[in-house]
C-alpha cells in the first residue's frame, strides 16, 4: 500500500514538474524585450557566443564570461588595440580583428585558454572578418583598407588579387551568392566568391549588405546623403530600390525571415532598433529593453536554439528572442521628412553653400547661429514645397570662426557645424 501512494504521489509531482516546465520554457526561450548580456557601461563593438563561452569586442579588449562561472562573471582582456570584430575558429580560439589606425592593425588568434591574442595577418585598418560557409570547408575574409584577405584555414592569408588597391568595407553571402562593396562600387559573385564583376554602382557611405532566404539583397546607405536608407535588390545587385529613407543608420541584420536596422544615434521618434519585413513594408521600433545609444553591429547567439538577435550598443549588449512582427503594431517610424546637408566648401572663405531637402510640404526656417547661440542672419523662412533645395551665404562682415545652420521644418529641428576662415 505504501509503495502504491509512493508511486502515485511520484506521478503527480512529474505532472506538476512538466508543467511548471511548460509553463516556464516560453519565458527562458521567448522575451518580448532587449535582456543585457554582460556589463552595461561599456561599447561594444561585437559580440560573439562560441563553445568556450560568450564575447563582447570592445575599445578595451575581449569581455570574456566562460561557461559555468555565471551571469555577472566577466573579465576584461586587455588588447591595447580597439576591437573591431570576432568570428569562430577552433576549439581553442576566436579569430579577431584590432583597429586601431596603428602598425599593430590586424587579423589575431584570441586563445581562450591561454587568455592571449597572437598576430596573424597584418593589415591596415582592418574592416570586417566574416567566415562563408562553403563545400567542402569554410573560408575566412577580411575587408580592409588595401584589399579583401582570404585564408581557408585561418593561418595563412593572401589578398584577392581583384581588390589590390580597394578598401573593402562589407560582405555578405547566401549559398554560393555573394556580395561586396568599396568605396565606389558593388560586386557580386555567384560561384562562392572565386570570381567577382561589378554588378552596380556603391555610394560612399555604403557600409553594411545582407541576403534573405529568397535571395534578395539588401544594404544601408550611412551619413547624410540624399540617398541615405534601406535599400533592397531582387536581381543580386544590380538595380537597388528604396525601401525607407533615414539618415545615420549603422547596423544591418537578417534574422530568419525579417530585418533588423539600427541607427548611430539615439533621437525621439527614431533610433535603436527597428524590424523590417517585405509584407508590412515599413519599420517598427522594438526598443523595449534597450538604453538610448547608438547602435555599432547587430548579431546572433548562434548556439541557441530559437530565433533570436544581439544589439552591440555604446551601453552594452543586448539579446531578444521574441520578433513577431503581428504584436509590433503600434511603433511604426515616419521616415526621414526632411535633411541638412554638410555646407561646401568647408571651411570656406567668403560664400558657402548650404543645401537641403523636403519630402513632404512644410513650413521651414533656416537660419545660422554663432557659438553663443545667437542667431545671426534667417537664410530661410517660408512654406516650401517637397524637393532639392540650396541657399548661399555670404559671409561678408563676420569673424573667422564657427558658425551653426539650424534648419527647422514644423517641430524637428537639425544643425549643422560651418567653419569660416579668412
């Protein structure tokens, strides 16, 4: 008899345990909002899980938390270089690379057991590392200001005679496709990168690119520029459209079936992180969680096992494993109504020219301000019209010096710094 109640007792703790379990895997595997990952007081440039443990690439060094020692358990490996990114290699180390704008620039070993960084490759100015999963082994890339590096085995490097001369600054694959942009243009290869042709023409400020599962391409246009946005490809490059105008975004990331865009700086109304996907054509803000910082790289636990992202911010890093595009209803963001552009020449000596653009009709007020904040001529003041716009300022009767454009368009304002040297 006692065996009997023993045994049914023994049942009903399991039913209760398995629920409790079901009831509490959602919570640990699926969070509507951004939970830290390590300190909260530090840039992080990257962030990287690997089987020893987690990583965050920082100005100051590898923020280490192995396995097993617990959350709040990090230690800073001081690298004496900034550093700029990390991707898996072996069991026994991370391949990083130090940016630093010094002789000691790079592609480095981190060994995780031993705690040191060992030189590699020598490279100036380092941009990305990435690593194309390929048959019948992966390839290891790095884009720098030079060229575009490859290695099969991590070790030995050797520059992709193409690019001599270039500064690669972005890649992205998906299969056997793969694009890759400098400073001028994009190309793109479709045999695992062992042929390259340009395929389209890459503004400047061209920084990030990433594929979807349909094969369709899509990169950011940074810093203040007319074309300044998310941009897609259907035909692997060569004609882009805009999918949403917004000026100083700096993060670029596709997460199984949406994208993810981030923004340099925080301001109200944009900024942080927001999800994009082709059937709400529009991005809504997922900033629950997260400080008002800027936003340097976004990114995957890739050991987990559920769709998740990691935000690298000036505050930290951060992880969210919830992105259900039906429940984001209510954050859509406005794009970009309107932009101040950098006045040229700068510095300038007697006239400058300071141009700007409308999207949609609005009262607009430009004017320029001293160092003290006062206001010295109103260039603008009128309803304009939607489009290009340029106003010339001649400087007769003021000092050498600093000067501030403020260019007001309803409620928003934006500045601009002018240099005036005579």
């Amino acid at each position: 008899m006692f065996f009997v109640l023993l045994n049914i007792m023994e049942q009903k703790v399991m039913k209760i345990l398995i629920i409790i379990l079901i009831l509490w895997i959602p919570f640990v595997c699926y969070t509507n909002e951004w939970s830290p990952i390590g300190p909260d007081t530090i840039i992080v440039n990257d962030y990287l899980s690997s089987i020893y443990g987690d990583l965050l690439c920082t100005p100051k060094g590898i923020y280490l938390q192995a396995w097993g020692t617990g959350h709040e358990n990090w230690e800073i490996y001081p690298s004496g270089l900034p550093v700029l990114q990390a991707e898996h290699y072996d069991t026994s180390g991370v391949l990083v690379i130090l940016n630093g704008g010094t002789y000691s620039d790079g592609i480095y070993k981190f060994n995780q057991y031993l705690k040191s960084y060992e030189l590699l490759e020598f490279c100036v100015r380092p941009n990305f590392i990435y690593q194309h999963q390929q048959y019948p082994q992966p390839k290891y890339y790095c884009g720098y200001q030079g060229g575009l590096l490859e290695s099969v085995d991590g070790k030995e490097w050797q520059d992709v005679e193409y690019f001599k001369g270039k500064t690669v600054f972005a890649m992205a694959t998906m299969g056997p496709n793969c694009l890759l942009n400098d400073s001028t243009n994009i190309y793109f290869s479709g045999d695992d990168a062992k042929s390259w042709k340009i395929t389209s023409t890459a503004p400047p400020h061209t920084r990030n690119l990433c594929w979807d599962q349909q094969f369709k391409a899509y990169m950011i246009y940074t810093g203040d520029s007319r074309s300044s946005g998310l941009w897609s490809s259907a035909d692997s490059g060569k004609t882009w459209d805009v999918e949403f105008w917004s000026t100083e975004m700096s993060a670029l990331f596709y997460a199984h079936y949406f994208i993810l865009v981030g923004w340099e700086k925080f301001y109200e109304g944009y900024g942080g992180v927001a999800l994009w996907t082709d059937e709400s054509s529009d991005l809504r803000s997922i900033n629950e969680g997260l400080p008002k910082a800027g936003i340097n790289r976004i990114t995957q636990n890739d050991i987990i096992d559920c769709i998740n992202a990691v935000v690298c911010t000036d505050s930290g890093a951060y992880i969210r494993t919830d992105f259900d595009p039906t429940a984001i209803q209510d954050n859509k963001i406005q794009p970009a109504q309107f932009n101040l552009f950098q006045n040229y020449p700068n510095p300038f000596n007697n006239e400058t020219v300071i141009p700007y653009q409308l999207k949609q009709a609005d009262y607009t007020d430009l004017s320029v301000y001293n160092t003290l904040g006062q206001k010295i001529i109103t260039l603008v003041s009128a309803k304009h019209a939607p489009g290009d716009y340029v106003v010339h300022w001649n400087s007769n009767g003021y000092a050498s010096g600093i000067y501030y454009t403020i260019l007001k368009v309803g409620k928003v304002s934006k500045i601009m710094k002018m240099v005036l040297l005579k």
